[in-house]
C-alpha cells in the first residue's frame, strides 16, 4: 500500500485519526515509536525549525523537502501543511506534484493572501472565492496517486465569517477536494456545527491558546470530525525544555540530568543505531586465515 493510500484505509475506520505535529526527523521518529498512526507535518514548527515565525517565509521546496524527510523518518503516511501553494493555480499545481513525488501523503491548501499568518493570529487576508477554488481544481488535477489526500482549508472565518467559510468548504469538496479544513472557529458551538454545515470530512486543529476552543478526541468524534492534527503539540513543549534546562546551565554550570535519564547508547537506539550496526558486518566477506589459503 502506498502511504496515500494507508492513510485512506485508516480514515475509512470508526475511530477519528489523530497526528501529532513534527518538524523534523527527531520528532518523526518520537511520532511513530509512540505508536500513533499518522504524522503531521506543521508548517509552523517547520519555520521555527528555520529560524521563522509562521509568516510565510519558508519555500516550498524548502517545505516538501521537509515534508519528505518526516516521511522518511517516521515511515508512516504523513499529512503536510502547504500553506498556500505558493502562489496561483500553477503553482498550486507544482505544489502537488513535488510534496507527492517526496511520499507525502497528503497536503492542505488554503486560501489566504501570500505570505500568510499563522491561522490563529490576527491580520489575516484572504483571496477571492474563485481564485481559491480556482487552485482546488488544479491541486486536484495535479495528483498523480488518486488515494492522495488534498485538503481544502479556508481562513476565511476570522475575515468574513462563518457563512462565507462554510461556502468556500462546501465548494471545494464539490471542486474535488478530498476534505475540508475550517480554520480557526471560535466557540465550541461553532466546531460543533462545522461537521454539520460542510458536506464532506472535516479535520480539526487543535492549538492549544490558539483562538479555537480545546475539544478532547472522542468529542471530536462525537461532533463529526474525521481527522484531527496537533501541530504545536511537540515543537512548543520543546522550547520549553530548552529554557528550562539552558537556564540551569546557566545557573549551575552543570550537565542537567535529562528528563528521562538517556544514556549516550540509548539516544543513538531510539533512532535505528542497532540495525545500522548490523549493516557493518552484512557485506563483508570473512577474511581467509593465510595457512588455509596455502
């Protein structure tokens, strides 16, 4: 099965599919060792991970390839934030093809004004309703692997409303797109009714003291929704970490004791240390001993 099509299997189940966001190969790997099913990658974390806030500064090469080595590194179906396309229904297109070509399994398009912002912040702007389904009908063009999963997202909740965000979903369901992503709805009444309003699966994200409430998973299910992504869940409690254990360097001048005691061997396992080890010996072949061969 390719991953596209894994991950049409798992949505095809009773369960709402839950994937935790990654930004590089280290949180892929936590990702699938967890056991989760599905992976996403967040574009946001993907920017920090550069230096950049969620700005739209970050390529979409600079993305896919991103998006490729989660997918690598987890070997699990992986669902990549693609901003906006990156541009019109062409580059919308291209979008498409080289997430695709990188094994990704899936990818969202939205419809802000590039450079976007990140869907919870204020400021936002969004293109016309027929430039966005405009690049709907291209990404789908664009698939080569039918079971790839385009997801439509609007952000036009924030700037024209609901009824306007739930139109654009419903449009670009009817345009091609494999489900629909409503960001940013703002009270529980509203991410209740999203899965009622959209004829179509509905994904979630959830961001914590983002601008949309938090809901626990089987509410989710409970309300609807197919598919539910995580992105700052890993890359925020990271930068927590990290200030917490460079400040008691700074303060003590000493080595903290990890937060889950990892030896050196131990950290070099988690990520395939001892298949590769293996690899040493596979294609040798044993020396013969110099009296033998006489």
């Amino acid at each position: 099965m390719t991953p596209a099509s894994q991950l049409r299997t798992l949505l095809r189940g009773y369960e709402i599919v839950v994937a935790p966001g990654a930004y590089d190969g280290i949180t892929a790997k936590l990702i699938a060792q967890a056991g989760f099913s599905v992976a996403y990658m967040t574009g946001a974390g993907t920017a920090a991970s550069l230096g950049y806030p969620d700005f739209g500064l970050v390529t979409m090469h600079e993305m896919a390839d991103n998006a490729g080595r989660i997918a690598r590194a987890s070997g699990l179906p992986v669902v990549a934030d693609a901003d906006t396309g990156y541009g019109n229904e062409l580059n919308a297109f291209r979008t498409v093809q080289e997430y695709e070509r990188r094994g990704v399994a899936g990818l969202h398009i939205e419809d802000q004004v590039f450079p976007k912002k990140c869907g919870h912040l204020d400021d936002k702007e969004v293109i016309a309703r027929a430039d966005f389904i405009a690049k709907i009908r291209a990404a789908v063009a664009a698939k080569q692997d039918p079971d790839f999963l385009l997801i439509a997202r609007t952000d036009s909740r924030a700037v024209i409303g609901m009824e306007e965000a739930v139109a654009r979903c419903n449009e670009a369901l009817e345009a091609g797109a494999d489900m629909a992503f409503l960001e940013a709805p703002q009270t529980l009444e509203e991410v209740a009714a999203v899965p009622k309003l959209v004829r179509g699966p509905c994904m979630l994200n959830v961001v914590w003291g983002g601008k949309t409430p938090l809901v626990d998973m089987p509410d989710a299910q409970a309300m609807g929704y197919k598919f539910a992504i995580f992105p700052g869940l890993l890359f925020k409690n990271v930068i927590g970490t990290c200030d917490e254990v460079l400040r008691e360097l700074k303060e003590t001048n000493r080595h903290a004791v990890p937060g889950n005691g990892l030896t050196v061997r131990q950290v070099f396992t988690r990520f395939g240390a001892d298949e590769w080890d293996a690899r040493r010996t596979q294609f040798r072949v044993p020396a013969v001993p110099a009296k033998a061969a006489e």
